[in-house]
C-alpha cells in the first residue's frame, strides 16, 4: 500500500472511532452487537429468462422465486422497525458470467453494509432480481435486452416493498417492521435499480428516442412493450410478469445509492421522493453527470465496455434536479455538523444528497505482468468500497467460468483476478473505510426521511455564536473562545484537512479557550470540530 494511500487510510480511522462519552443512539449508532439473518426468503414468483441465459427469447421464460437475505438485531424486541430493502451488484447476470466476482447476496458489501445497519436498530432486506440479457448479441439486441433487465428489475424492488407491507398485514407481522418506514438502495447494479424505483413512475417516461428500435424508420419500435412485461410497478398481469402482492403500496420514503444511474434525467419529477447517492466521481462505467451507461463485453479478454444506455444521468444532474424541484427540502436546512457532511458540502456544488468519492488510480500489479493485463494499467477506483477474496475467486473462474462462456473459452484465474482488481481496491481494510464512510453519510439522513425522531439536526450541534475562531484566516496561530450559556468547557477538538484526513486531535481539553498552531501544516482550507458535551460544531478555517 502507497504511503498516501496509508495516510489516508490511518486519518479515516481516526476520524471514524468514537469518542468516549458520546451516547449511542438507535439508528444512529451500532446499538446492538450481534445480527441474525434469515437466508433464502422468498419474497417474489416471477417469470424469469435466466434459465435460459445464453440464448433467452420471451418464449424461455419460466416462474422462478426471487430470494432476498433478511438482517434483524439480535435481542432486539421492538416490532415497528423501519425497512431497508439493498439490491446487489452484478450486471444482471451471474456471478463469473458477468465477468466478476461479486454478484450474489452473499458479497462482503452486502454482508457488512447490512450487518452495520441492523446493529443501529434497522431490518434489512439484501434481494436478489431477475437476472439475463442477451449479452452475446448485437449491440442493438444488448442495449435493448439491458434495459428490459432493468425495467424487471424495478419491478422486483417494488415488489419486495410491497412484500413487507403485505407481512406486515397479512403474516401478523412476521418481521416486526413499520411498513410507513421504507427506503431503497443498492451498490452497483442495484444502485441502477434503486434510481429507476425512486424516478420510473409512468411507461410513458420510457418512450424517448434512444430507447426506441428505429431499423424500420416507418415502423419504430419501443424497446419495452407493457403488454409483455407490465407496468413498472409490476402489478398487472403481462405476458412475462405476474403481479406480486398487488393490493398493495410500492411508495417507499427514501431512495438511495452507492454508484448507478438514473436512465434520462427527464424522469425526475417535483413529487418523487427524497435522494441520496455516494459515487466515485471519475467513475468509468457509472457516469457521474450525464454520460453513457457502460458495460462489459463478455467475450473479450480484457473486457471491451461499450454503451449500453446512452445519455444517462449521474447522481451530479439527478440530484441536480432533484434539488431544483424541491425533492431534497427535507435536508435543506439540517446542520448536520459532522465532518462526512461538511467534506461532502465543499464538492458536491449544492446537489443536496451527494456524497462525491475522489478515488486513487489502481496502481500497478507485478502478479498481472504476462497474463493478457498490463500489470502497470491505471484506471481510476470505480466501486471502491467493494472487495472480494482473491484466492476463492481465482477458483472459482477456473472451475466454472469454461462452462458458462461458449465454444472454448478457458480464461486463466489469474487474468480473471487482474481483470477484476482494476477499477477498486481490493483491500478489505480500505474498502470498509469507503463503505463506513458511505454508511457515515447515509446514516443520518435516513433517519430524517424516515421520520425517526433522531437527534439528527434537533440538539446535537452547538450554536455557532457561542464561539469564535480568530484569526481566520491565520498565517501562524488559531484561537477557539467558547462562550457557551451552559458554563460546560471544550471537550475534544479535531483538525482535518478537506480530504477527512485528521492532522490534529486534541483530548481532555477541559477549556473554553484553545489555540491551535499552524507549525508545519500546509496552506489550505481545514474543517475544525469541536465537541462540548455531547454537542459539536464544525467551522472552516484557513491557514495561509
């Protein structure tokens, strides 16, 4: 590991311990430290072409279950608890068919992203979608068989909603959940998944031009067809889709994302519910503003991408808009105060909601000199908070993936590990640092837009004219004076430069005056936090 990358890693652990004497809070914080988790839930009997992955036609396809994994906190007795439904990654085919090694609710993100959300107190469903395109055909073909695995996968992310609503009522309330308490995310593909559940509201949305077959330009042909695959709720009877748990709702309160798009800016609209998004800003498959969808040719060693959807919307426009309509209003005025909220604030150009990741390159690898990927390739973190076990990987392709590619194809494990370590780190330690960070971001405003009546934006931040930071900026020496009405003295300070890394950390401080010399940090903007009790603030600063 680079010595930038270990600075890196070493100031997030710094910033994301707790400290002592700060309360715990459900929802908020981990309060319970252990989970239990119910595998193979079948929440949905849909008609499917997966059976027939390589070759599939609508005439292939056979009702198959759709399978979530439900995450509870153990010991816990509560039986109004909000949902979090997470969709996986994996391009909407297979694991190894889709040229990876994530792709399954088993993957480490969706193990340890659920687990740290049931400890706050959440019950969270991991699904599984209805998985295959036709990803050995003509561009035309992929592009359009793409975006019928999309629709059907909103589909089945509504339906797993509706799922629990229809528990809640029906199966006396077998999961202990608030069924007016629901938010949809996902990582990845998933993440696809959540942004069309939050913005696909009408077919009619669909019928742009670059989602229409123009071959015959005097008998255009729409790409999706609700007579065979139903609206995109999914609650009607269509040629391949069977109404799951219809006479109920599919509104959920929040949508949220780790990665994906939006299909076309234009399907936001002034009353969709409220958005969060975490994206590696250079992204090169998951467009951050507006840019073309993506995804890998299976039949070419490295991976050829090609464009999949065109035009598709980051979350840099989406939230764009979202926050023009007024969408994102109920995080507008909240002080957040915490060091993940004012980093996200300095670059995300007032999208209200995003969190931007700007990531390291992949440094180059001496174990992929000589096996079909130039070990000294570069390309920028994509997913960085995901990683997988290198070894089960490797044989994992060796074992199956010459059975489920067409006419020979037998790909070294090793090419398939380089091939998937471009793009994020595969280093757990790291990644989970990403991921904590995403968690650190979504966390609180879940809480708002779930209505849990959290102490997010009510009582956990000092008022800013209590104290003052002079002179600011400053070329040698900083004082802090605290003036609370309270009489309580500063606890704790930090100093962290606009990358979250902490360069200063002062405990005990038991004062309510402070100086803080500049002696050998760089010239720059620096987020100062100070705690007073169980309160904090955060404040801008400036050394020059």
């Amino acid at each position: 590991m680079n010595k930038l990358l270990t600075l890196l890693l070493t100031g997030m652990i710094i910033l994301f311990t707790t400290i002592p004497g700060m309360s715990q809070e459900r929802y908020l914080d981990e309060i319970f430290t252990d989970v239990q988790v119910t595998h193979n839930v079948m929440y949905s009997f849909n008609f499917s072409i997966e059976p027939a992955l390589f070759v599939p036609t609508i005439s292939d396809t056979i009702q198959i279950p759709q399978l979530m994994d439900v995450y509870e906190p153990m010991g816990d007795t509560a039986t109004n608890r909000p949902v979090i439904i997470f969709g996986i990654t994996g391009t909407f085919l297979p694991r190894i068919v889709n040229q990876g090694f994530t792709g399954t609710r088993g993957d480490s993100t969706n193990v340890a992203f659920a687990t740290a959300m049931a400890k706050k107190g959440y019950v969270v469903a991991v699904v599984e979608y209805r998985k295959g395109w036709v990803f050995l055909g003509p561009a035309l073909t992929q592009q359009k068989t793409i975006l019928d695995a999309s629709y059907r996968g909103i589909q089945d992310m509504r339906a797993a909603v509706r799922y629990f609503r229809a528990t809640e009522q029906d199966s006396m309330n077998m999961w202990g959940v608030d069924p007016g308490r629901i938010a949809v995310g996902g990582t990845g593909t998933g993440a696809y998944m959540s942004y069309g559940a939050t913005y696909l509201d009408r077919y009619e949305q669909t019928l742009l031009e670059k989602f229409i077959d123009f071959t015959d330009p005097l008998n255009p042909v729409p790409f999706l067809d609700t007579l065979i695959y139903g609206n995109p709720e999914g609650t009607d009877s269509a040629y391949i889709n069977a109404p799951q748990h219809p006479g109920f709702s599919s509104k959920f309160n929040m949508g949220f994302a780790f990665g994906g798009a939006l299909g076309d800016p234009s399907w936001v609209e002034d009353d969709d519910p409220p958005f969060v998004a975490v994206h590696s800003y250079r992204d090169p498959f998951q467009p951050y503003a507006v840019g073309n969808v993506f995804a890998a040719d299976p039949t070419t060693m490295p991976p050829t991408p090609f464009a999949v959807i065109p035009t598709a919307s980051g979350p840099y426009s989406t939230l764009d808009s979202a926050t023009r309509l007024g969408n994102q209003d109920i995080f507008k005025d909240v002080e957040w105060g915490d060091p993940v909220s004012e980093r996200a604030a300095m670059i995300n150009d007032g999208r209200i909601g995003l969190y931007p990741f700007i990531t390291p390159y992949t440094p180059g690898d001496a174990m992929c000199e000589g096996v079909g990927v130039a070990g000294d390739t570069l390309q920028e973190w994509g997913t960085c908070w995901s990683w997988f076990d290198e070894a089960t990987g490797q044989a994992n392709w060796d074992t199956t993936y010459k059975d489920l590619i067409a006419a020979g194809a037998q790909i070294p494990g090793s090419v398939a590990v380089c091939v998937n370590k471009r793009g994020f780190p595969n280093d757990a330690a790291v990644a989970k640092m990403y991921l904590d960070t995403a968690i650190m971001f979504l966390t609180p405003r879940l809480a708002i837009a779930l209505e849990l009546g959290t102490s997010v934006g009510v009582d956990k931040f000092l008022d800013a004219q209590n104290f003052e930071v002079f002179p600011n900026p400053s070329s040698d020496v900083m004082h802090i004076e605290y003036k609370g009405v309270d009489g309580k003295p500063i606890d704790h300070i930090q100093l962290m430069d606009i990358s979250g890394r902490v360069v200063r950390s002062f405990s005990d401080v038991n004062s309510s005056s402070f100086e803080i010399q500049k002696d050998n940090l760089t010239e720059g903007l620096y987020i100062l936090q100070i705690r007073v009790g169980e309160k904090m603030a955060n404040k801008k600063i400036m050394f020059n």
